[in-house]
C-alpha cells in the first residue's frame, strides 16, 4: 500500500502549516497532552525505558508514549491482564488505562515504521507530525468507544480527516497490536500454568516411567495449555453466570414495575430462555479424533488395560520379617526327599501370599535347588493363592519334557486336565516333542489328532516332530502322509525331512517310497543330490532288484552328474547282493574307460564279495591297494576277512581279524556276530567261536544252535569265476 495517498487533504494542509512555522511548539505540546489525557491516565506509565529519538513534541512522547528507535522496545504487561474481554478494555479504571497505554505505544511504534517506509524524504519532524494526527483520530473513536468495535472489519471511515485507506491501515495496525497483546497476555499466563503442582506432579511421574529429554517438554507444554484452557473455560462460565444473574435481577425488575403488561413480561420471558444454557438430553457423549468414547466397549478396553498395566508393572512381594522369615529360610534348606506341605502351609498363615510372593519364592528355591522347585512348583497348582492358570502347567510340563522326566510330565498332564485347563497349542506341542522323543508315537499321535479337532492349525515345528516321530518308529508312510498334508497347506517341507524318510524307507527296504520321496523333492523344487540317490540306489540293492538301481545310476550319468565313489559302490553292492559278478565287472570296466577310479568304498565292497566267494588273491590285492591309497579298510570288512580266513584255515589272519572285532564289538550287529561266529565254527575253530558267542549274549543277540559245518563243504558263494586280465 502506497501511503502517500492515505493522508487526506485537510491533513497534508495542517502538516504544511506545521513545517512552516504557523504552529508553535508550545501549542502542538498543550494541544496534544489535551488530546491525549483524556485517553491516557498518568498513572498508566509505561514500561519502556530506551534512548529517546523523539523530536517533535518531546517532552510529550517522552512522558507518554516512550517510543524508540529499537525493536525490543515492547513488553508485555503483568501476567493476567486482559487485552479484551466480553464488556471493554479492562475490568477496572487502573487495568484499562494500562491496556490502553500499551495499545497506543505499540500502535506508535508500528505506524512509524509505516509512515517512514511510505516518506523516505520527509524529516523526522515532519513524521512525528503526521503521527500525531493519527494517534489523534484514534484517541477520539476510542473515547467514542467506536474503534473497539469495528475492530477485525474493514467497514467505512469514521472521520473524513483521513482517507479510507488509511482508516483501513489503522485498523489492520490495530488488529496486529491486539493479536500480539493477546498472545503475550497467554505466553505469560502460560508460564504459570507451567509451575502449576498438577502439572509439576505429572511431569515427575513421567520422568520415573522414563520419559526424557524433548519429549518430557512437550508433554509439560501440552499439559499447561489444557490447564489454561480448563481454566479459562471456567472462568467464562463464571462471567457468563453473573452476567446472567445480572440480566435475570433486572428482568425481575422490569416485572415488577410492569406486571400489568403481559406482552413485555413474555418478551423477558424470551430473553432469558435465550440467555440460558440449554438443557442436555440423553447421555454424555465424548469424541476424540472421531472416537466416539462414550461407547461402553471402551470401559472393556478400559479394564484390559488396566490388566495388562498390572503385567507390565507388577505388584512388589511383601516383606518378609521375623518367623516368616525363618520358615522361608527352612524351606530353601529342604532336600527333595523332604515334604514341603507342612513348611509351606505355615508361610501360607504368616505371610497370607499373593501370586507374586509365590513367585518370588519360587525364583528363590529354583537358584537353590532345581529338583526341590519341581517339587513346590507342582503342589502349588492346588494352592488357591497362587492363582495357578494354564501357563503354569504348560511351563512345569516343558521342563520336565526338557529333562527327560516324561512320568512327571504325564501325571501334571493329568492334573491340568482334572482342572478343567484343556490343552493349548503350547502344551501340546511340548507333548507331542515329547513323546515322539520317547518313541510313544500313538500318544503322540492322541494329543496331535486332539490338537486339530479343535481347530488349532499345527505349525511346521509340531509337523516335523510328528514326521520325526514316525520315522524313529519304523513308519515312513505315516511320515509321507503328513508331507503331502503340509504340501496341500503351503507348508514348504526341508531337505531334513525328505532324508529322514528317505533312510526310513531304505531301512524298510520299501523300493516305492524311497522313490515317491525323490518325486517329492522334486515336484516341491529341491533337486535330489547324489546323496539321495545313493540311499535310493541302496534300497534298490537290498530289495535285489539291481536293474531299477542300475536305471537311476544310468540317469544321473546321463543328467551330467559326477558320480563319485560312494555311489558306484553302491551300485556294486546292489550286483552283489544278487551275486552278479560279470555285470559289476562290466560297469567297473565301463567306468574305467571314462577315467574313474575305484577308491576305498568300491573296493571294499568287492573284497567283501570276494571274501564270500574265497577268491583270497584276488582280495589280497584289493586289500593292498586299499593300503596304498593311504586309509585303513572299514570296519564291516573286518566281518568278511575274519570269515574268509577262518574258511580257509588261515589261523594267523583269522585271529587277527577276530581280535579286531572284538576291540569293536559295541559297533557289531546281529548279522555281524552270526557271520563271523558261522566263519569261525567252519573252520573249525571252536574255542574262538564260543567266546564270540558269549560276547553277542552278553550284548543282548541271540542266535539259534546249529550244527557246525564240516570243513571241506562247500560256499554257496563258491563258484568258478574266470580270470579277467583287466581287473587290477
């Protein structure tokens, strides 16, 4: 806005007799301290106290007004002063003149930064004139009280002195100097909301929850400003109240001096019915950000918040003095062979404990001794004060599930069943480990069957155990069953458990569930490694059915996989097993040509067939170069030297191997023992063959009597097989 043409004319012509001398100084200063007093008390000093830069009518401005050149000049007034409230200025003579003085101080100080920025060449005298006339005018509508009310509008001028523009700018300056007188009134009253002992109080709690730093500043600021607000909602509501007491006292007045007039007592009857708070209906309603929390669902969340402040903060146990004292410290002295009941029914009538002094107990005995815990811990969940729920027995049955101690287990089982405390998915998944680990797959399979019929979904964890389970007991296909139930519920099964059932399939000799297997880990992205195909190549063998083994091993060589030495002596002992020698020397020969080299498995396996065939040079020489490759012959080889040496009288190597074997016999099987002992009794040495007997009984074997067969009958194995000249 342009203030050169805000000034009106009658204004420009008054400042120009002013700058040429037609109005003396005296008479500006009387005329404006006339002007002014009427407005400005002179006990309404102002608190401003800076360089004076005044010129024009100084000792008046220096008496009154107090402006300066420096910005800082403005302080607000003693907290709880009003700028404006619902009837004037202030409530009494003394509060409106100091109101009133800081508004034309302020008013001052603002339009001449105005008038300066507009006339960049005017002097200062001629400045301070301009102002004068302004503050003039507004001292004139302000005793006329007409200012006060068109305050925030923009409505037309009040006097033709000035321009529109000008009163425009008046008021605009006006509105900002209440604003601000407005804001510091609440900056100031803020500050003692912020030392108010409420607020102090919740600040101090807040800090022991842990609340620091930022954060604690602006919850105290936050809690200030909604005491001042409740504050001043209160206050409003007094001033509204006499104001109504007010109005109601004169309109008992009005009536009775004009009873007669029924039309003027309905029009008071009105007023007041408009002047009064309007009756509530229904119940309180109470939203915050579009929460309606006058909803009773609330009280439940209320309450379910409370519960779990009470876990997060839970109660202190009680002190524990004098014979109680002396009766804990007689329980913690306990052993496990000693009946608690006694000591703890005397603690129960000294202490009369809670949940939490039970526990604290509890922690007490279990640093002192773990067997004695158990113990209290399960007569406890009969104790009514402890309170005991369906964790407490799922905590006491894990730990003895941990321990090994499935008959505790069971029997607090028992007890939680017997109160009424059914199962969650956390006990029965500790069950279900549990007794798969002990091998009681059916009580297993109880508590898994129970678990889903009421409608908990198993996890992978309770899956696997179950699988597990099925496996250590010789049942791969109850296994596989729950392999394809995972798969229909998007529960991914692990390597882990394809080889668990793919060595119980072998184990069982079951040719067509070690090959599902494969198609399994195949159709669910895990590519069999040769691993896998060994065991399945194994089972193959055992089933004596090597062409299906010698269709796999033809596969992988085809699929470009590098089969190593486990596996070709697998495929061997599969040709073994079915004793057909010319087909396994033909693939050894096969192999060969393609640059492999049998190693310390391939040729174990043909020293053990040749060992069954008596073929003694020829496994001789598979023996030394098992030597040369630098590792010792496995274990298992030693039950078939013991047998062919012991077959060919060969005393010296027989008993040899048979010291061995019996160094080892903890590592020996029944198949093992009834090999070597029918070697030995074919050669006759009897003596050795009774000891080794008397070593199978003793590990828990038994082996049917037989006769001895005489020393020249002939091996089953014991067939004429021609020399191969390749064979090395």
């Amino acid at each position: 806005m342009n203030l050169r043409h805000l000034v009106s004319r009658n204004a420009i012509e008054k400042l120009s007799r002013l700058n040429h001398g037609f109005i003396s100084r005296t008479s500006c200063l009387s005329r404006s301290i006339s002007t002014l007093s009427a407005a400005v008390p002179v006990s309404g000093r102002l608190h401003y106290g800076s360089k004076g830069n005044v010129g024009f009518c100084e000792e008046m401005w220096r008496d009154h007004l107090r402006f300066g050149d420096h910005r800082s000049l403005h302080s607000a007034r003693e907290a709880g002063s009003e700028v404006r409230d619902g009837d004037g200025w202030g409530d009494d003579e003394d509060d409106d003149g100091g109101t009133t003085n800081e508004f034309l101080s302020r008013f001052v100080w603002i339009m001449r930064g105005k008038l300066n920025e507009a006339y960049p060449d005017c002097d200062k005298q001629a400045v301070d004139g301009m102002l004068l006339l302004i503050v003039e005018k507004v001292v004139d509508e302000m005793e006329k009280g007409s200012l006060q009310d068109r305050l925030g509008t923009g409505g037309d001028s009040v006097s033709h002195d000035l321009s529109e523009d000008l009163w425009r700018t008046v008021w605009e300056v006006s509105n900002k100097v209440v604003e601000d007188m407005e804001k510091e009134r609440k900056k100031e009253k803020m500050k003692g909301f912020l030392q108010d002992a409420e607020v102090k109080e919740m600040c101090r709690f807040a800090g022991e929850v842990g609340i620091r730093g930022d954060m604690l500043r602006e919850f105290r600021f936050k809690w200030a400003r909604e005491k001042m607000e409740e504050s001043e909602f209160s206050e409003s509501l007094e001033k509204f109240r006499k104001k109504e007491v007010k109005q109601g006292k004169d309109v008992e007045a009005d009536s009775n001096r004009d009873e007669a007039s029924g039309e003027e007592a309905a029009a008071v009857a009105g007023r007041s019915k408009v002047l009064s708070l309007p009756k509530r209906k229904g119940k309180f309603k109470y939203k915050i950000y579009g929460l309606d929390l006058s909803d009773p669902r609330w009280s439940q969340v209320a309450d379910k918040i409370h519960e779990a402040e009470e876990v997060a903060f839970p109660q202190e146990p009680k002190p524990i003095t004098g014979k109680c004292k002396l009766v804990t410290e007689k329980i913690l002295s306990m052993g496990v062979e000693d009946n608690p009941s006694p000591l703890l029914t005397e603690w129960v009538e000294l202490l009369q404990p809670s949940r939490v002094d039970w526990i604290s107990l509890l922690d007490k005995i279990q640093e002192k001794h773990i067997d004695l815990y158990y113990k209290v811990a399960e007569l406890l969940l009969d104790e009514a004060s402890f309170q005991a729920d369906a964790l407490d027995f799922s905590k006491l049955i894990a730990a003895h599930a941990k321990e090994m101690r499935f008959e505790d287990a069971e029997r607090i089982f028992k007890k939680m069943n017997d109160n009424g405390f059914p199962p969650d998915i956390l006990t029965a998944t500790v069950l279900i480990h549990m007794y798969n680990e002990a091998g009681n797959v059916v009580r297993a399979k109880e508590v898994f069957d129970n678990l889903r019929n009421q409608g908990f979904r198993p996890d992978f964890k309770i899956y696997k155990s179950m699988i597990m389970g099925y496996v250590k007991a010789g049942q791969p296909k109850l296994g596989e069953d729950l392999v394809r139930v995972m798969e229909m519920k998007d529960i991914k099964p692990t390597r882990e458990i394809y080889m668990a059932l793919l060595h119980s399939f072998v184990l069982c000799d079951d040719i067509t569930g070690a090959a599902s297997i494969i198609t399994s880990m195949q159709y669910s992205g895990l590519e069999p490694s040769l691993e896998e195909y060994t065991l399945l190549i194994d089972a193959c063998g055992k089933a004596k059915k090597p062409e299906q083994a010698r269709s796999h091993f033809n596969y992988l060589r085809k699929m470009g996989h590098k089969l190593d030495d486990k596996i070709t002596a697998s495929m061997i002992a599969a040709y073994e097993k079915s004793n057909l020698l010319d087909q396994a020397l033909d693939l050894l020969l096969e192999l060969e040509r393609n640059g492999f080299e049998p190693g310390v498995h391939t040729n174990s396996v043909l020293v053990d067939w040749f060992a069954k065939l008596q073929l003694l040079d020829e496994a001789e020489k598979l023996l030394d170069k098992i030597s040369q490759q630098g590792e010792s012959p496995p274990f298992r080889l030693q039950v078939s030297l013991c047998n062919m040496y012991s077959r060919a009288r060969m005393e010296k190597r027989a008993l040899q191997a048979l010291g061995i074997l019996e160094s080892k016999k903890d590592e020996m099987d029944l198949d093992d023992f009834q090999t070597a002992i029918n070697g030995l009794e074919a050669g006759g040495f009897i003596q050795q063959a009774n000891r080794l007997r008397n070593i199978m009984e003793s590990r828990g074997f038994t082996l049917p009597e037989a006769p001895p067969s005489p020393p020249n009958a002939p091996n089953k194995f014991s067939l004429r097989i021609p020399r191969r000249p390749s064979m090395r």
